[in-house]
C-alpha cells in the first residue's frame, strides 16, 4: 500500500485541479516511490531517482524507469516526494528548478507530519505563485519553473557537512551533523587484535569502517554495506580520506532481502530501527540473521542498540553464544559468535 504522501501529490491531477501531463513530455520524480497508479490519461514519461535501496527496488519491480541520482536535464515537470529531513527536500526542489525547463510544472507534496505546511511556506517566500491543495493526511502545493532560479536554488541547495573536521555526509542520511552516540559507543569496543576481514552493516557514511581500521590495524580488509546510495558515496570518500590503505569494497544493497556473496570473521552494525516513519525493530532483527548467515565459523558480531530494544531473543535464536558487552543510559552493545 502506498503511503498517503504519495497519492497526496497525484491528487491534483486525479481530482482535475491540474492539466495532466501529454504524451511525449518528460517528467522528473524525486523522492519516488512504487504503489501509486497514474491518474488515467497521465501521458508523460516519468525518470524516477530513489536512493535508498529497497525503495529503489520496489520500483524496479514496477518497471518503472529509475535511477539512484539524478541524471539529465530539460524536464517538462518535475515531481517531488517529500520525506522527514529538510535539507534534502530542500535540495530536491534545488534540483528540480536546475533541471526542469522553463514554465515546466513543479509539484511537491509531503505528509504534516514531514513539515510540508512549513516547506510550503519557505518556498512561497520565493514568488514563484502556483497554488495549493490539502488531501490524505498533506499537502501538495505547485508552480511554474521561473526563467532565473539562480538565487532560490542557491539558497535551497544543500552542501556538505563535515563532522569533527574530517567526516563529509549531508542532510537526508543517518546522523548527517555529528556523529551518532551509539556508533561512538561501539567503536570503543571494537576487538585492537583484531586482523581478519571484517563487514559494516548499515555503514552510513563510514564512521564504524574508519575507527575499526584506526583501532585494529591488523585488519584485513573492509567491506561497507549500505542501502543509501548517496550515504554510501559518502563512505567512500571518508575511507579514502581517513584510512587509505585499508582494502575497501562497497555495496548498495539491502542486507534484509540482499545476501552478502562473501563470508567474514567480524560485523559491526548500529542496524536501522525505523522502515520509513514507523519504529520497526524488525528490520535490525532482518538484518542480525542475515549477518548470522554472513559470519565464517567463529565469526563474531557487534552491535550496538537502544536499550529498549528487544534484539537479544534474535541473538540467542540466530548465534551458538551471545551477550552484552556494556550499556550505558541509553544504548547497550551485543555479540554473537556463530
């Protein structure tokens, strides 16, 4: 089922508030995701760009035309879904007046609980007139691509962010502006004798990648995975950028429907526990069996957690030994050994 976000944009067109799209034209969808049909006579080609693995996916299986980033320009219009950061729908909209013709349509919509009203009204302080249109829990709202967008996409654009002076990430991935407190906690436990190959699971922007290579410098090697694309892009300048000589590989995948071809002595994880905006510790269990799954015999599994998180039932389901290593007010760190 698609979330209502999503039919919220396609509302205008489907109630008739919008001219629909021709044939032959080309629109740009940012944000995209599968579930929704197009309104009946929705003629135009849609280029979808989605980054994040699973979403992208989805997509494919609706063999919708789709991309991890966003490729070309000349666009007729532009559609924009709108997600929880807002630096990223931001930098969306950036994209979108770079990209899109002159006169081209631009529609965006996003649920209240994403901040739309106030999006809306950030970029009506632009001039660029249109309209808008509330529906299923949101808000779409609409223009026509001005001739200049050089100072509004300016100042919408996101840049990079660097995290105690050595980290690039941007807004849109998981702990963009700090480094996140419980990553910083497992790395205090990472094994220094450790040397074999080792696996992140979730790497995000690399940050457990770089301290296991600081902290056990017999380390093998380091294979990243991670199902943000642009996260994962992140990574690779970070590893490349903190610990050069470390043997890398990288993965776009989704570690809850994607296996790892190869088998390792040691993965770290900080596992996700949201699937879009519902709290789910049922994608981190996912992907502590599929790292069960992914360990050599012997192997060893590090995680780290909320403390109310009930992940170690999984441990002891998945793993011939288990335990905690140390907790603190608000995350623990687990093991497994296979």
């Amino acid at each position: 089922m698609s979330r209502d976000a999503l039919k919220t944009l396609f509302h205008p067109f489907s109630a008739g508030i919008l001219d629909l799209p021709a044939e032959g034209q080309r629109y740009l969808f940012l944000g995209a995701e599968a579930g929704q049909r197009l309104p009946e006579g929705f003629a135009a080609g849609i280029d979808a760009v989605q980054p994040l693995r699973p979403l992208y996916r989805a997509l494919e299986g609706q063999r919708a035309k789709v991309t991890p980033t966003i490729e070309g320009e000349g666009y007729d219009g532009a559609l924009i879904l709108c997600g929880k950061h807002k630096g990223e729908n931001e930098n969306r909209i950036a994209e979108a007046l770079r990209r899109v013709n002159e006169g081209g349509l631009i529609v965006i919509a996003g649920g209240k609980e994403d901040g739309i009203q106030s999006l809306r009204k950030r970029i009506d302080r632009f001039g660029f007139g249109g309209d808008h249109a509330p529906k299923y829990h949101g808000v779409a709202f609409w223009f026509r691509r001005p001739a200049d967008v050089s100072e509004p996409a300016g100042a919408l654009a996101t840049r990079p962010v660097r995290v105690e002076g050595r980290f690039t990430a941007a807004p849109g991935m998981f702990s963009h502006d700090r480094i996140d407190e419980g990553s910083e906690l497992l790395a205090t436990r990472i094994p220094e004798d450790f040397r074999g190959h080792a696996a992140d699971f979730g790497a995000g922007w690399g940050y457990l990648s770089v301290l296991l290579a600081e902290r056990a410098p017999g380390l093998k090697g380091v294979d990243l995975f991670e199902a943000d694309y642009n996260a994962l892009e992140a990574a690779k300048e970070n590893l490349a950028e903190n610990c050069p000589d470390v043997p890398t590989r990288f993965y776009w995948q989704d570690l809850t429907a994607e296996p790892p071809r190869d088998h390792y002595d040691l993965i770290v994880m900080n596992p996700p526990f949201h699937e879009g905006h519902a709290a789910d510790h049922g994608l981190g269990a996912s992907m502590i069996r599929m790292a069960a799954k992914s360990l050599k015999a012997g192997g060893r599994l590090m995680l780290v957690a909320n403390r109310g998180l009930p992940y170690e039932p999984v441990l002891k389901e998945a793993f011939k030994d288990s335990g905690e290593v140390c907790r603190n007010a608000r995350f623990k760190v687990l093991w497994g050994r296979k």
